[in-house]
C-alpha cells in the first residue's frame, strides 16, 4: 500500500480556446464534454483514493473483533488450563482491540472510505443525469441552434459543474469536521490518560470551519495528503 503512487489532487483544467469558424453545435460539444471530463476525473479520484483507507478499515477492524474475541476467551482457556495463559492477559487483548477502534477513529480510515464512495456515488448520479438531459436537449436543437437552444444546452453544462462543485465542496467539509472530532477524542485521550482535564486550548486544537449550511461564502480550502 505504502508503494502505489498517490492519487493527483483534484485540480479544475483550463478550458481551450474555442474556435469561433467551427459551428455552433460543435463547440456546444467541446464545452460539455470538457465538464465532462472533470466530473469523469473527480469520480476516478475518490476511486483511487478510497482503497487505501477501505484497506486500513478492514484490517483495522479485523483486528479489533480478533483481539476482543481472543480476549473474551482467555479466562476460559485459564480456567481449562490454569498453565496455558493468565486470565490478566485477557484484559491486555480487550484492550488491543479498543486502540485498534480508536486508532481507526482518531484517523477516520473507516469515515472516509465511505464518504469516498457516498461522493463518487453521487457524482455518477449527477453526471448521468446530465448526459441523459443533455442528449434530450441535444436531439430536440436543429443544425444551427438558436439563442434559446443555446441556453438550454449551455444550462445544462452549468448545472452539472456546479452540482459537481457543491458535491466535492460538501464532502470537504464533512472531511474538516470529521478531523475536528478526532483530534478532540484524541485530545479528551490524552487528557485522561495524563490525568489532567481537557480545557478549551488543550494540546491539540482544530476550530471548525462553518460549512455551506452555516452561511460560509467561500468552499473550504483543504489539502488531500492524508487518509481522510
């Protein structure tokens, strides 16, 4: 896992120059296809991006039901056979098999496996969508499409770049406050494991970023380096 190449960022590709001596039709196709292919490159990101993540969380949690289950078992297999293994040892698992839950949590592998395929789920249901009104559009237009014509087709490319844009702008904010939650439980765990109390400004500290339900005017600006 730690050898593959890491998936490029999402980027928005610059849009050629049109060719005004080509007809009107043709450059109606050029623009949707190019919306096209920036749906098309998002879905195939969240497709890269989701094995890692989907990998740690089934083996993450594996894990954690064999620790619980090999813990859970201990104390009988003392009470079978007293020299075989201390019923102590049985808390040691049970144990190992909470840290691997909080690993997974503190680090969302799980949260982000599925908001991966919830996202590119949702991108292949609006681009669809945007293909079957586009070819209806389309068929309905004439050899040289009028100015109403040309507004139906060209609304249809806006919708389906700015549904786009709202779905990865969605899932970046859910990824933000995913991580919020996880550096404070780590932040409340380390707290209590030193025995102090988890004040406002504790060691870690991430202050949320208002998300487009809370009035935000501008997507929020994240890096895609980590798991989540």
């Amino acid at each position: 896992m730690f050898g593959r190449r890491r998936a490029a960022d999402i980027t928005v590709s610059a849009l050629a120059e049109l060719d005004r001596s080509r007809t009107r039709a043709d450059l109606l196709w050029e623009l949707f296809r190019h919306a096209e292919a920036e749906v098309t490159g998002a879905i195939g990101w969240y497709l890269a991006r989701r094995r890692g993540p989907s990998l740690w969380s089934r083996s993450l949690r594996a894990l954690a039901a064999l620790l619980v289950i090999v813990g859970s078992i201990t104390p009988l297999v003392h009470a079978a056979a007293p020299t075989t293994v201390q019923p102590e040892w049985g808390f040691v698992f049970l144990a190992g098999g909470a840290g691997c839950v909080l690993f997974d949590r503190i680090f969302g592998f799980s949260a982000s496996w599925t908001r991966y395929i919830r996202t590119e789920l949702a991108l292949q249901q609006i681009l669809k969508r945007a293909q079957s009104e586009w070819s209806q559009t389309f068929l309905r237009t004439t050899d040289s499409p009028s100015d109403k014509e040309q507004a139906a087709l060209l609304g249809v490319i806006e919708r389906l770049r700015t549904d786009a844009q709202r779905i990865i702008e969605d899932e970046g904010s859910a990824w933000v406050g995913y991580l919020a939650d996880g550096v404070e439980e780590l932040t409340r765990s380390t707290s209590h494991a030193s025995g102090q109390r988890p004040g406002g400004a504790g060691l870690f500290r991430l202050d949320r970023v208002p998300g487009r339900e809370r009035g935000g005017d501008a997507p929020v600006p994240r890096s895609r380096d980590t798991a989540m």
